[in-house]
C-alpha cells in the first residue's frame, strides 16, 4: 500500500524524505524489517525504538514512524514525524490492513475479573447461533474454527489488525475480545472501529503499572470515552464505577444488575456445584455455571447479544446450553468424592468472589483448603490481602509460588504472609506440586481444594524460563498417587 495512502488520515507533524514509497509490511521490531517494510519507532519503559532506527534502514526499510528525527536522515527512506509513535502504529496497522474493524461488528470487553468468561461465550454464543465469529482472548485468540495460543490479552496493533483482516477474510460477522487496560494505555486499540463495548467490574489491579486506582479508573474508562455514537455501551450498575465508566461516552448507555432495577436484570434462584438456576429477563434456564461472578458475565452475554439483534429466546436457549471457559470455576471430582475447583483467581476480588461462591454452596461438614500464590513483577500490593482472604475464608491455606518470575518466590510469599494473623492456619510451601499435593493429601472424600491463580495456564514463569505445569493435571495426578 502506498504511504501517502497509510497515512491519510493520521495526524502527521513533518514528512522527510520520498513522499509516496510503496510499503509491503508493517514492523514495531527492527530485526523483522525487511525490505519495503514500515519501521515503527517505539519508547519503551527499557528500551527505546529510536535506537534502532538505523538497523531498519539498513535492512530496507521503506519509512520510519518516530517523535523525532535522527541527526542525519538516510535519504532513500521517508521519516514520518508524529507526537505519539504508538498511536499511529495502531492508526497505520488499521489502514494498512484496509480497516478491518469496519467490516466486522467489533465487541470490546473490559474490566478487572470476567473478560475471559465474557468474551470466550459470547463467541460461542455466536457460532452456535450459527454466525461465524473471531475472539480475541487471554486464553486463546480463534478465527472462525482455527485456533492460535494468545501471547497478551490484547496482541500489538500489528498483528491484531492483521488477524481482524484474517477473520473479514475467512467470511467472520463478529469478533469479540478482552480489552486490558495496558492496551487502551498503549494505544493498542487505537484505528479500531467498535461496534460495541461491556464493562464487567472494576477492583484493585495492575497499580504497579498505571500507579494510582484512579489512574487505572480512567484508563478503563477512556475505553468507553473512544465508543462512537452508533456503538452500546453496557455497564454494571452494581459495580460502584460501573456509571463512571459510561458517563461521557456517546454510545447509547444500557446497564445491567442482579441487584437493582437494569436495563437487564438477572437472579439466581439456586446453585449448586454442577450448575445454577437463573431468573434472567424473566425466564427461569439452568446454567452449567456456579456463582454470583458467573450470574454478571452471562447476563452480560445476553445483554451484548440483545444489543446485537439476537433474538431473546433462541439466545436464552443457547446461554443455557454454553460450557464455563478452561480454568475459571473449573471442577475436577476425584473418585472417593474430594471437589478439586482450578480457577484463574488472582486478584483479591475474584479470590473473595470464589471463595464467597463456595461458602454458599458448600455444606458445614465440608472443609476447604486453598492453594494460593502471587505472581512475581506484579502489584506487590495485594499478596498480603490475597494470603489473608485464602486464610480467613477456608480451614486451611496453603501459600505457594505462582509465576515468580524474576523475583524469588520465598520473597513473595513473605510478603504475603504479612497479611496473615495468629488465628489463621496456613503453611508456605514454595513447590507449586508439591503445595497441591499436600492439599489433596489432607483433604477427606467430601472435601473442597481450591486451587487459584493460574486458572488455564500450562506453564510455570520461573526468571526467563517458561516451564511446563498444568494444575488441572496435578491434582489429577494427586489424586491418583493418594488413591483419592
């Protein structure tokens, strides 16, 4: 695509050098560049893009997006000047791949806890409905039936318009994906055309990045500030930022509650472990989801899908019919009658939010034992409040490592243990096997394992290193060595 075709809708300061080359790729990485490629010079916390400007122009690149000029430009590359070099990346990936979000109904989900569960059943609410539909999603990101392992919650600009381009391709109506707040912060989502956007809940999370909760209030919010007039824009009135979110927005508002008067209105009549039984826009369905967490992401389905022109019974139909997503309130039953529940739990509102669901279905005679850790190079604030809600919701807790990262995992369960009491019964165990092992090997048949944190992962972070660990796997394992 021609340059001067990129960039005709961009806010460019100064253009140096051939106005009009031809462009064939898009690049944030100067090792990639090849040459007719388009070199996005990036400021990074660690690592500054501009730096590597003249490795991409020797490796052919065609133009180079930056904040500023090199002292001595090469004159057989154009050198586009612009104010914020992330902005107009995701600017320049969307029309490079002709607008993808145009030609699709673009949802976006955001929020601290549920835009996993959302946006992965709102994609199979789609296909079952018979549509073909993208996801975009911390699990996984899927193409109509193809499947691809996902990297970040919400991928470069680069290659989310790239795949945006490859569901127009492959005949998609719907994509919906997970919006993080690092993306709206880094312009990830900036080019992209929002059909609509659904606001789970907002908690303490990611202060080490965005520094102050307000700070990550707003970011969310910027999210629902960028919606166009034609777009919805639903929100959770029972969260108490949840009409923050939507208050400057030009999208029509419709919010959502279990708990007030709402657009949409949900009820949970009764639950139990293998499912629950809702009263949701006055029709009673049976859901293979247990919990009050579960009760706002499917109501959020059906207000999305409403949104979208589904119609009201068969997505009522579909709804109760849908799975609960790999890892979230995840149930493994051993043969002799221990209830092992895997969940992505790790922020200390979705910790409470299981723990709460549990209480309410489980019986006084069955005890509760959690596995918990905190990951490493991540909002150090919480792990105190994550060991004590772990402790002061079960009979027993049991601190562990998480993905330590760079940091030692004796350190952070230190700092974690800093939430505990003297009436709390919990051990540290560092080895993550060995910290469920242990659970199961108290646990009686009737018992309760509550293993949180790493929900659907299969791999352990330990410094650089990703290594294999499945906890769904081992505690099946540990079932099996302790003929439970």
């Amino acid at each position: 695509m021609n340059l001067k075709t990129i960039l005709s809708d961009i806010a460019v300061e100064r253009l140096v050098g051939p106005p009009c080359p031809e462009v064939t790729s898009l690049s944030l990485d100067s090792r990639s560049v090849e040459p007719g490629c388009m070199f996005f010079a990036l400021r990074g916390s660690e690592i500054d893009g501009h730096d590597f400007i003249p490795s991409a122009v020797e490796r052919g690149a065609v133009a180079v997006v930056c904040e500023h000029l090199p002292e001595s430009p090469s004159p057989g590359t154009t050198f586009v000047l612009v104010s914020d070099s992330h902005k107009t990346m995701g600017e320049a990936a969307s029309a490079f791949n002709s607008h993808p979000s145009r030609r699709l109904r673009l949802v976006g989900v955001t929020g601290t806890n549920g835009k996993t569960t959302t946006a992965t059943l709102l994609y199979d609410l789609a296909r079952a409905l018979g549509h073909q539909a993208g996801l975009l999603s911390t699990v996984n990101y899927r193409i109509g039936d193809s499947v691809i392992p996902s990297t970040h919650t919400t991928p470069d600009p680069i290659r989310l318009n790239a795949m945006l381009a490859a569901m127009v391709e492959r005949g998609c109506e719907f994509c919906f994906m997970e919006v993080s707040s690092h993306s709206v912060s880094q312009h990830r989502i900036a080019g992209l055309t929002f059909s609509g956007g659904a606001f789970t809940n907002i908690t303490h999370e990611h202060l080490d990045y965005h520094g102050t909760f307000a700070a990550y209030i707003a970011t969310k919010k910027r999210f629902f500030d960028s919606l166009p007039p034609s777009a919805f824009a639903i929100t959770n009135a029972d969260d108490r930022n949840g009409l923050v979110m939507t208050q400057n927005t030009r999208a029509r508002v419709k919010t959502i509650s279990l708990r007030s008067p709402a657009d949409y209105r949900c009820k949970i009549i009764e639950q139990h472990f293998d499912g629950m039984l809702l009263s949701l826009d006055g029709a009673e369905l049976w859901v293979g989801f247990i919990g009050r967490f579960n009760a706002y992401n499917l109501l959020s389905v059906y207000a999305v899908a409403r949104e979208l022109g589904f119609e009201r019974d068969e997505t009522l139909r579909v709804i109760s019919s849908l799975s609960p997503v790999c890892g979230r309130f995840e149930t493994v039953r051993s043969p002799k009658g221990i209830t092992a529940i895997i969940d992505y739990a790790h922020t200390p509102d979705a910790l409470q939010n299981v723990l709460d669901t549990i209480a309410e279905i489980r019986t006084p005679s069955q005890r509760l034992f959690v596995v918990v850790g905190c990951g490493g190079d991540r909002d150090t604030a919480k792990r105190p409040e994550m060991a004590r809600i772990a402790a002061a919701n079960s009979h027993f807790a049991i601190l562990t490592s998480d993905n330590p990262r760079s940091e030692d995992p004796a350190a952070i369960i230190a700092q974690m243990r800093a939430g505990l009491d003297p009436s709390h019964r919990a051990v540290s165990i560092i080895d993550r096997r060995e910290a469920i092992c242990t659970a199961v090997a108290m646990a009686q048949p009737g018992d309760i394992v509550l293993i949180a944190g790493k929900g659907h992962e299969t791999c352990q972070i330990v410094g650089s290193a990703s290594l294999h660990f499945d906890d769904k796997a081992e505690v099946t394992k540990a079932f099996i060595s302790y003929d439970l």
